[in-house]
C-alpha cells in the first residue's frame, strides 16, 4: 500500500475522533454534512413537505439523504459532477453548476413551475492558494444566487455555504437587496477550524435584471 502523506494521516485521524463523523456512521447518514443542514432546517425552518428544491453541490449526498426525508411531495433536483448517494424521489445532474449545459437542464426540468427553495454546499478544489480559494468560492456563490434570479419565486428562500473572506461582505450586502430577511450561520455540525459559515436568505425580493419571480425565465446565457 503506498505510504500515505502526513497531512491525508492528519485529515484520517480528524475524522476518525469528529463526533459529527461517528454520528454519521452510527446513524447510516451519508456523511457528517447531513447534520449541518438539519441544524440549518431546525433553526429557520426552511424545509416542508411541498417544497421545490435546487441542491448545488450535492455529492456525496448528505444533504440530499435529509432532502428526500422531508420532501415528500415536493421536488428535488440535485446538481454535482461527482456521484450523489439519492433515492427515486431526487432528479439529479451530473455536471457544474453554472454551465450552459446544465442550466439547460435545470431549466427542462424546473419548466413551468418556480423553485421554493435553493441550497448550496459547493466547495471549489482547493488549491492551498488562500486569495485564489476565496475567488473561487465567491463565484460558486455568485453561481448560486444567479440561480435564485433565473427560478427562485418571489418569497422563496437561500441557504448557502459560505467561506470568510474577502469578498463575502459585499456579496452578503447584496443579498441583502435580495431578500428580506438574511442570516449567518454557524452550525454545530461544521468544524470550528473550518471558515465555512451558512447564509441563509429567506423571502425572495426581486433579481437585479426586474425579474421579480413571477415567471420563470430561461437561465442566462454568457
Ligand atoms: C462539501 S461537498 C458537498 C457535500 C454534500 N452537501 C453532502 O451533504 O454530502 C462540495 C461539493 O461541491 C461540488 N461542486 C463544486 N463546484 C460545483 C459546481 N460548480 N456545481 C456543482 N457542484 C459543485 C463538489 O463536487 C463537491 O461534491
């Protein structure tokens, strides 16, 4: 076997004491993730049984496994390049958000109705660059509220995974415009270590382009 790196031992011992890791085995939950967004979901209440939900970043499939439990006349349509862990209920896309080719697709399966709800636990490769980390991830996030422009519906709700950074003031200002209501969160689930913190947006105003969530309208193309 080949002999592994010191920071892939480090990051196998993390896991292995991470309370929030165990849990996750015990309870046959895909990954820790999973209680993130319970923690979310118990705090804002964001998730019913009718609800339409766009996941951006969905793989392994935490999120999704907690998805399907709640969503039980509603939609769900995952989105991630890697392999998502689902059930029957969960409509998934395989690719990036924020293609053209994936927008197409979203937007044949959305068709004529609205999202209620978009999540997104994106992360970019990470490069150890912090300053190019934070860019990238700040465009996973601009990716995610395009989304909310092209099909979230008026009153309809955000939950995002964001990094502290550079960058994210401004963007979180700008949702402000968005949403009626806007939050951060830290769940118990997420590492304290770690610069990931929730924004959760709830009450979609209006997008930027006077789309004010009335109608869907085909995803833009750049
Ligand atoms: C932290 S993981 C998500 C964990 C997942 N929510 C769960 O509960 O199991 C981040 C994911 O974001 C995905 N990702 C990164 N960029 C993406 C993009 N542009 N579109 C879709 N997924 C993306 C990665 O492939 C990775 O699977």
């Amino acid at each position: 076997m080949p002999k592994r790196s010191k920071s892939s031992e480090r990051w196998l011992q993390r896991q292995r004491k991470d309370y929030f890791v165990r849990k996750a085995q015990d309870g046959g939950q895909v990954s820790r993730a999973h209680y993130k967004l319970a923690q979310i979901d118990e705090r804002f209440h964001i998730l019913s049984a009718r609800k339409r939900v766009l996941e951006l970043g969905a793989a392994p499939g935490g999120w999704t496994q907690y998805l399907e439990s709640k969503l039980t006349r509603g939609f769900l349509i995952a989105v991630d390049p890697l392999p998502i862990t689902r059930g029957s209920r969960c409509r998934v896309i395989e690719g990036y958000a924020g293609e053209d080719e994936v927008n197409a697709q979203i937007h044949e399966l959305v068709a004529d109705q609205q999202l209620d709800l978009v999540l997104s636990d994106m992360a970019p490769n990470i490069s150890g660059v912090r300053a190019v980390d934070q860019a990238r991830a700040m465009d996973l996030a601009d990716i995610a509220l395009q989304a909310c422009e092209d099909w979230l519906g008026k009153g309809g709700d955000l939950a995002i995974k964001a990094f502290q950074g550079e960058g994210l003031d401004n963007w979180v200002a700008e949702l402000r415009k968005r949403f009626e209501r806007v939050n951060m969160m830290k769940p118990k689930a997420s590492r304290p270590e770690s610069r990931e913190v929730f924004v959760v947006a709830r009450g979609f105003i209006t997008a930027a382009d006077g789309n004010n969530g009335d109608q869907a309208k085909p995803p833009s193309a750049e």
